[in-house]
C-alpha cells in the first residue's frame, strides 16, 4: 500500500501489459480503456516495478528442472524452443515484493509422443545444451501434481530431497541413487557451500 498510497507506482489502480493478442472484442475494448495501462516492456518487466506490489504472485513453467533447482525453460538441449520470455523478470519481482511469491508449475513427467516412452521433468542434470533459465537461487516454490516444495534458503541435500519428493513415482529410485552418487544426500542440511 505503501507505494500506491504515496503515487510511486503511477499506475497502481491499472492493468499494466505491454501487447494484447487476441479478438477484436478484446481490441475494441482494450483501445483508449483508462483501466488498462500500456507500457514499453522495460518498464512491465521491470523486476523493481514488479517488486513494488505486495505479496506479487509469480506463476511459470519450465521444460525441466534439476534435482539442485535450476530451470531449463528455453529449450529442450540445445534446441531452442521458446524464449526467457518475463519468467526472469517477474520471478526476481516475487523476491523483491513484501510477502511475495514465485512459482513453477509443471508435470512431474510427460510421455513421448513417438515412442510412449515416460520422461521426467524432473532430472538428474540437464540435457547437454540446455539453457539455464533460472538458477536454483531464483527458484521459490516447484510444484507438480505429487505436491508443492519450497526450495527458499535449502541447501543442496533438502532441494534434492524436496525435489524427489514431487517427482513421478516412476523415477524417484533413479534421482534418489543420482543424489547419493554425487553426495548431495551425505552434506550437513547447513552447510553453507551446498
């Protein structure tokens, strides 16, 4: 309230966008609508504007996320899919805003169109390629359909473990043996390098 009450947001009563896509409805009502607020992207994504919102809620997906936290979200390897888009952006916003929240929502696995084969969006360590989105210090809350973690101040054992937690049944075993392989499972939960 602080910063609307004291106008540092200019446009804190508006919808603040930067495109619309959609139907001509959609055109015709968004043209010249004192409720919607039009902004060059640097300032909409901005994440110290984003931050200025109290308990901001930050909603993204990914391709695939490591047992460590780290977010492949743009690409599947090497091969580009989508691009950074505001995950970023409104994720760092999350952090900055007073109670704020961010999170990513995906499937704990999905199957291969072409061979049935079930994968998990969960892994071991990205594909060869993969481009980091976000790093595991971006990352808040993960959440699948086996639950919702909060990786916040945790360490690399307590990420794995709350990671292993979310992921499909069918491959908990195999990311349980990674995580004792690389001794994530056998640091102190404080270690401070973890």
């Amino acid at each position: 309230m602080f910063f609307t009450e004291t106008h540092s947001i200019p446009n804190a009563h508006q919808m603040l966008c930067y495109f619309g896509l959609g139907s001509q409805e959609l055109y015709d009502w968004m043209n010249d609508n004192p409720m919607i607020y039009l902004s060059p992207i640097s300032y909409n994504n901005d994440p110290y504007v984003v931050g200025h919102n109290d308990k901001l809620v930050s909603i993204n997906t990914t391709i695939e996320v490591d047992i460590t936290g780290q977010c492949a979200s743009e690409s599947f390897g090497p091969i580009q899919y989508t691009a950074t888009g505001g995950q970023v952006d409104f994720t760092r916003g999350a952090w900055l805003s007073r109670g704020g929240k961010a999170f990513i929502i995906t499937h704990s696995a999905v199957e291969d169109k072409e061979s049935g084969e079930l994968i998990s969006k969960i892994v071991t360590q990205h594909r060869p390629g993969a481009i980091v989105t976000l790093t595991r210090s971006d990352v808040m809350y993960v959440a699948t359909e086996y639950g919702v973690v909060n990786l916040r101040g945790k360490s690399l054992r307590q990420r794995a473990q709350a990671l292993i937690s979310i992921a499909h049944p069918d491959f908990r075993a195999e990311l349980s043996d990674y995580a004792k392989e690389v001794k994530y499972f056998i640091l102190p939960a404080h270690d401070p390098l973890s």
